[in-house]
C-alpha cells in the first residue's frame, strides 16, 4: 500500500469505528481485524501504519467526531506532515478543501469532564499504558518469573507483580501459556489485594466477567475455601473455565444470575461470605488509555443506567454477608455518580451500614473510599472503597 493508501484506509476505518461506537457495534480493534482479513495484500507494515494513524486519530477526539475524514484532518493540525498524504491519488483521500471540517482536539468527551472525581488528571487518562503481570501464586513464586521476563520491573506495594513495556507480547510466552502468570493491570491487583481474601473463607465475585479478578482473589486464597464467581452474562464466565484451568484454580464455582432476578439465584449464599467483591459494570473511565475509543460510546444516558444497575448490584449483594464481613465496591470509572456517591447513597439506603478505609499502598482517599489514577498511581483509574454492616 502507498502512504497515501495507507492513510485512507484509516478513514475508512475511522468510519467503520465511529458508525460502531454510536450503534453498540463492534470494539475498533475487532473492525481493524476484520478490515485486514478481507484485505490479504495488506503487509505488516501496512497493518501498522493504518492502525497507527486510526489510533492516533482516536485518542485525539475525545467526542466522536462526525467522520473520519474530520477526525483525521483534526489530527493533522498537530502532525501537519500528513497533509501530503491528501493527495488524490487512485486509492489516497481526495486533496484538501480550504474549508474541510475538523473535528477539535480533546482528551475526553466535553460533557463528561465536570462530573470527574476533583483530583483526576484528565490528559493522564489517555497516557500510554504499560504491561502488568501478576504472577500465580497457586503455580509459581515471583523469584521463579522475573528471569522469564528479562525486561520486567517490581510494582511497589505488590509483591505479585511486574510491570512490562507498552506492547510485551506476554501471551506468546511459555509462562503466560502455563498459567504461571497473567496480564493484569496494578490497579486490579491493588483492589484484590485490599479485599484480604484468605485461604479457607467464603468469597464471591459478583460482577466476576471473564474472572480476571476472580483468579486474582483464588491465587490469595492459596486454592481453598469457597469462591463463586456471578454474573448475567453467560459468555464471560464461559471464558473464566479455560483461564481457571490454566490457571490451576480448580475450586471456583460459577453462578450465572437472571438480570432482575439476581437475588432468587444468590438466595442460598444469604449471610455466607467473608466477602463480597462488587466489581460494578461502569462508564470505563479509568481504562480509556487502553481503550480510548470507549470514550465515543458513551452518553449522559449511559452513565445514568449504568449508576442505577451500580446502586441495585450493591442492594442485592449486602445481605450475602456473614456478620462482620466486608462488601468491597470497585469500578474502573472516575465520575464521582459512580463512586463517591454510590458509596453516600448505599449508606443511607442501609441502617447500620459504614465505609471502612481499605489497606493499600497507593492512591488517595476519596469520598468514603480510594482513587486510583494514571498521573498519580501508575494504574488505570479505579475508585473503590470496604463497606460492612452490623
Ligand atoms: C467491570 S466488569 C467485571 C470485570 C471483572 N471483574 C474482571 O476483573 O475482569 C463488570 C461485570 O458486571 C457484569 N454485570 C452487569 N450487570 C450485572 C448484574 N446485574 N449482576 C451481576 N453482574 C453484572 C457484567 O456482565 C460485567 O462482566
């Protein structure tokens, strides 16, 4: 492919992600894959380049712009060498126009940025982000990792983890394949951390996914006691049983709950747990530097439904736990509507209920819990706070 080839695929592309982030369609990185396979000429190189430019015209448009053609002339008042590659040619974008819109430079959408918690540096939240390792306590020592990963640092404050460069190919190593370690960001880890999980206690997982912090929580737990990982959506616990299996975490149970309904299937573990991780479905903040095209798909409508589930999940979750349990709230988002004041409306929906402050070596304590942040902590963002009831 030409330069200017190159740059006009990543329009289309642009296209394709704008089109997919207003209509819930699929996440850019699923587009930019389906686009090469229908497209076998493109080398290396090319995949690449476009992929380069369309990210790079992603994180600079922190509403969706209106076409990728205005994204990417918006990126060009900051790379004016692209300019050139607007040249008419048989399959390069048409030349300039003097009037050509361009979408404005922004790190997050416009409407979102009040509704921040104070102290969140909001260009930090579209920063690079690095490779974190969690080494599998129930299958290897850290001291037995770190000379499989020549290039890897410590993580202060955990004791599990490494940190890699932006882009380690971990899941083509022979640790990552043997369940030895697993990608997982330092703020993660912090949060399982803070739960105190410990071999021998009843723990669920209530928002628990695809179970990245479900295996993290039965690493602490050294393999025994009970450990259920819940959720709605049959598909990601379906991709938790594989991860366990690697990861020798054979004792977790999975609970596939009914979405309204969540209680009638949790019934039988009223008054059971030690505790209770709500991981909450969220408006994804705090992980925009992974996955910045996220920030387009969401609206004052989302974030709002999303808040209502928040507040309902933690209502069903509370009466899990046995006396003198611990229910820790955590979401990747950094808008006070989901943290601080989740943890404000909890307390006064629920008598004899308050907030414990959490251990953890980082981040700064805010509105009843913690916040984590990229400028700050080195992490993705996350606020999450201890909550325990009489
Ligand atoms: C932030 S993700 C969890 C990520 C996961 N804990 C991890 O560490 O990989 C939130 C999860 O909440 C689940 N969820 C949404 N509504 C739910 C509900 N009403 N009850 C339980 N889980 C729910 C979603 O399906 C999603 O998997």
């Amino acid at each position: 492919m030409t330069p200017a080839a190159r740059m006009q695929a990543a329009i289309d592309l642009l296209d394709a992600i704008i089109a997919a982030a207003r209509d819930g369609g699929p996440a850019a990185d699923t587009l930019i894959a389906r686009y090469f396979k229908e497209r076998r000429y493109a080398g290396a190189k090319d995949r690449r380049a476009v992929r380069d430019h369309v990210y790079a015209a992603i994180r600079r448009s922190g509403d969706r712009p209106d076409t990728g053609r205005a994204a990417m002339v918006g990126l060009m008042q900051a790379r004016p060498e692209l300019a050139a590659l607007f040249d008419g040619s048989t399959h390069g974008p048409a030349p300039l126009a003097a009037d050509e819109p361009a979408s404005p430079a922004a790190a997050i959408p416009g409407w979102i940025a009040p509704l921040l918690a104070d102290p969140v540096e909001v260009d930090a939240l579209l920063g690079r982000a690095p490779v974190d390792l969690r080494v599998n306590r129930l299958k290897a020592a850290p001291e037995e990792i770190a000379p499989c990963f020549p290039e890897a640092c410590p993580i202060a404050g955990l004791t599990d983890a490494l940190r890699l460069p932006e882009g380690a190919p971990v899941e083509q190593s022979d640790a990552w394949a043997n369940g030895l370690v697993e990608v997982q960001d330092a703020g993660s880890q912090h949060i399982v951390a803070a739960c105190g999980a410990r071999p021998g206690m009843t723990v669920v997982d209530l928002c628990a996914g695809a179970g990245g912090k479900t295996l993290a929580l039965a690493a602490a737990m050294r393999g025994q006691g009970r450990l259920i990982a819940a959720d709605t959506i049959r598909s990601r616990l379906q991709r938790l049983t594989p991860r366990a299996e690697r990861a020798g975490a054979h004792f977790i149970e999975t609970l596939l709950l009914d979405e309204g309904r969540e209680a009638d299937r949790l019934a039988p573990l009223a008054g059971q747990a030690d505790i209770v991780l709500v991981d909450a479905p969220c408006s994804g903040t705090g992980t925009w530097r992974r996955n910045p095209e996220a920030r387009w798909r969401l609206t004052p409508q989302r974030l709002e439904r999303l808040a209502t589930t928040q507040a309902r999940i933690l209502d069903f979750a509370a009466p899990l736990l046995a006396p003198g349990g611990l229910l820790v709230y955590a979401t990747c988002a950094l808008t006070d509507r989901e943290g601080r004041d989740q943890v404000t409306a909890f307390l006064a929906r629920h008598d004899g209920w308050r907030d414990v402050e959490l251990p953890c070596a980082v981040g700064r304590a805010h509105g009843g819990g913690r916040l984590l942040t990229p400028a700050h902590d080195a992490t993705d963002g996350f606020f999450f706070a201890g909550l325990t009831g009489d």
